[in-house]
C-alpha cells in the first residue's frame, strides 16, 4: 500500500496527532487516538472510520492496514507513512505501535440511551483516574453491559491512557455525561434497580435484588458516594471486605457489581 510519506516532526498533522494528548485540544477537535492495527480493525468493524490513520514502513503491506486506510480514505480522512520517531513521539513510548489511529469521540445524549438494549449500565460519579476509567469501560463490555454514564467532573474517556485501558471496548461501549441534577432527574424514569454501591451500606452486594435493567452507581475513588448520589439510588450495597482492605478499587469494585447484577 502506498501512502504519502512524512519525516519531520514539524508536520501540520503530526503536530495536531501529537496535540491530542492535551484534553483541551481534545476538546476543540472531539478527536482522540488509538493505537496499534488490531484496535484500529476493531474500531473499522465496528463502524468508526479513522480521520487519520499514522503507520510506519513496517506495516505497509498488511492486509488489515489496507482495510483501515480503505475506510479511513472513504470517509475523507489522511492516510500517512511517518517514520518510527514520529510514531514514539505520537504515542510518547520508545517502542510505539506501528499504526496509529485518530478518531472522532461520540457521546450520546441520556434522553437517547435505551436502557432495554442492555441488562446492566454503569453511572460513575466523579471517576478520576484514567485507569481505572479505561478499565471500567473495558469491563462493561465484557460483562455484556450497556455503557458507561459519566457524572458530574469526570476524567476524561478519550485521554490515551483511558483509551489505551479499554483495550479497544472504547468503539463498543456507549458513553454518556451528565451533571448530577441532569443525572438525578434522567434516572427518575429508570425503568429497572437502582443501586448504589457504598462502603457504609450494610445490605450485601448480592441482596440487591437487580431487576433488568440494572443501572449500577458508583463513588470517587477518594470520596466514595455522596448522599445525594446515594439518596438517588433504590438500595445501596456493600461487598463485605474480609481483610485489612478497607475498600476495593474502584474498576474491581464495579466488575463485581457489574456480574452480580447481570448474573
Ligand atoms: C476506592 S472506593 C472509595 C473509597 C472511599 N474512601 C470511600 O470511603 O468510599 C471507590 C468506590 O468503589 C466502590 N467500592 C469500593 N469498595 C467497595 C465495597 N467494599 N463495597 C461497596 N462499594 C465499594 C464504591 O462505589 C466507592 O465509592
């Protein structure tokens, strides 16, 4: 496969791949990256073409690399051959993917979420951590779950190290935020349980009671769950901590809700 070659890190569209590490730039442009061919397949297949597609020599001639600058080319996006250098600096690692692919966020709107298409959802309040975010994500999907709604100040879904932590289930997961009062009163239609997941509850985790669909709500990792959020839920549920761990991480403690609620 042939595509344009660039070397210099001066590059206009180098420069604006290298700038999406930067949630500001990620905001003005609603773009963000992914890396490596497989991820980048996943997300073709799954019906996101990439607006720029970054690859070195190396990749040239695999046939998947071909699909995806198909997809990309027909839906207007560049098509670049960069040098490995510039991949390290695109991805800020010594041993860089050899494809890169920038693509367009999508967030949907709450009124537009159906809650039936799935047996199970996830509002996170206040998520921080990247990581743990990317995990989450990643989990819901393989737990067959619905998505993820972020509440109130969130990290963000569409910073590298999130993206890099769903391990692809980024292009799968439907995503959604809110502010707590738009939160508060979405969830008064919820049409299955609401429950809460708080250390200071005293019902267990597998009392709950879930009734399809599930929609789990989940604290900050330093906070935990406020009242208000709290007060919003049907019940709120502990999962018992037999050792000196006073809490779970956060992306475990959601993966152990997530599989209780959907069985
Ligand atoms: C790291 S914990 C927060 C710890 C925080 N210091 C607190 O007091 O809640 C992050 C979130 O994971 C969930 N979580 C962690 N361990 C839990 C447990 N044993 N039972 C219920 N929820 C738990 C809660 O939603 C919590 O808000």
């Amino acid at each position: 496969m042939t595509s344009r070659a660039v070397t210099s890190l001066a590059n206009p569209t180098v420069k604006a791949v290298r700038a999406l590490h930067l949630r500001k730039a990620r905001e003005e442009t609603g773009l963000f990256v992914a890396e490596g061919l497989k991820i980048v397949t996943e997300a073709v297949e799954l019906g996101h073409a990439p607006a720029i597609l970054l690859h070195g020599r190396e990749a040239s001639d695999h046939p998947l690399l071909a699909k995806a600058a198909a997809a990309a080319r027909a839906a207007g996006g560049e098509v670049v051959e960069v040098t490995r250098e510039i991949l390290a600096k695109v991805s800020r690692r010594d041993n860089p993917q050899a494809v890169v692919g920038v693509f367009r966020q999508r967030f949907t709107a709450l009124a537009d979420l159906v809650p039936a298409a799935a047996p199970a959802w996830v509002a996170l309040h206040r998520v921080r951590d990247p990581g743990n975010l990317g995990t989450i994500v990643r989990t819901v999907d393989a737990a067959g779950g619905g998505g993820v709604i972020l509440v109130g100040e969130c990290c963000d879904p569409f910073s590298v190290e999130a993206v890099r932590a769903t391990m692809g289930s980024i292009f799968a997961v439907t995503l959604a935020r809110a502010d707590e009062a738009a939160f508060a009163a979405w969830r008064a239609a919820w049409p299955g349980s609401v429950v809460g997941a708080l250390l200071s509850a005293t019902t267990d985790y597998r009392a709950a009671g879930y009734r399809a669909p599930s929609l789990v709500v989940m604290g900050n990792e330093q906070q935990g769950l406020p009242p208000e959020m709290a007060g919003l839920c049907d019940v709120s549920v502990k999962i018992p901590m037999r050792g000196r761990a006073d809490s779970l991480n956060l992306a475990v403690a959601t993966g152990v809700m997530l599989y209780a609620a959907i069985g």
